[in-house]
C-alpha cells in the first residue's frame, strides 16, 4: 500500500511550511484606509471599524480567501469603493508585530487595542476572571440528616 503523503484535497492548502521571514511593512495610500475587524459575517465578508470612524462591510479578496485566514481584533488594510462609500475591499492582513510597528509610526490612533497572542502572558490573565463570580457555600449546623451526611440509620427510613 503507498502512503499518503501527497499534496492532494486538503493537504494542498497546508503548504511545506510557515513563512517566517519578515515583509516589508505596507502603509496606506490614497483610496485605502486601515481598518479593525469587528465581526465575522461569513461568506468572506466582514464588518470592519475604519479609523476614520466608518463602519464598513468589507469583502475579502479572491487572492486572500482561503489563504489568509482573518480573524475578529485583526488589523486589516481597506480599499475604499469610490461609488459605494459604507463598502470596502480587504486587500492586506497585517500581522501582531506589524500592527505594532504602525501604531509605533503613529499610522494607528493610540485607542485601537492590536490583537496581540501574547496578551493573557503579559499579565492580564486576571481578565478571564472578571466574568466568573463564585459565591460561598455555607453549611447549615442542624441535626437534620440530608444526603452526603456522615451515617444513615436504616431504622428511620
């Protein structure tokens, strides 16, 4: 039997490897506007916060669709429509480390929060436990036998 170790259906799309060398870094130009994912739609669309205060429905490119997965908190560059001003086209996904590097540029405003992985590492792990309150159990002191005592007599059954 030969294995299966072609790059045949899914196997395809996974590649040889991930591409670690750094891109150069792309800056906005006239016609297109940077913008923060807000919610995925489905169906490669997507609403997007543009920082000229805009909310946009945004289509993701053919070239970008199945290759460049985007995901809620990116930052994403937008190719203005000309004729439909509340639509754009996603045209580049930038990754945590070039979102940074824009908003050290002073491209981004200083309210937008990059979507970094390394958050919950840097110290904000108490943030998880902001929306789970646990309350205090408390033991009631009587001589009534509930379940989960210690004996059960037979005889008061």
């Amino acid at each position: 039997m030969p294995k299966k170790g072609g790059k045949g259906g899914k196997n395809r799309r996974r590649g040889k490897g991930i591409n670690d060398e750094k891109r150069e870094l792309i800056f906005k130009e006239d016609g297109q506007e940077y913008a923060q994912v807000m919610k995925m739609l489905g169906n490669g669309r997507l609403d997007a916060m543009c920082i000229d205060g805009k909310k946009r429905l945004c289509h993701i490119r053919g070239k970008m669709r199945k290759k460049v997965w985007i995901a809620v908190g990116d930052i994403v560059l937008l190719s203005l429509r000309d004729y439909q001003d509340e639509k754009a086209d996603v045209i580049l996904k930038y990754m945590a480390d070039e979102a940074r590097a824009l908003k050290a540029h002073g491209e981004l405003p200083e309210n937008v929060r990059v979507n970094d992985a390394d958050a919950v590492v840097e110290g904000e792990d108490d943030a998880m436990d902001d929306f789970i309150d646990f309350g205090e159990v408390e033991e009631e002191s009587g001589s009534e036998a509930g379940p989960g005592d210690g004996e059960i007599d037979i005889e008061d059954i």
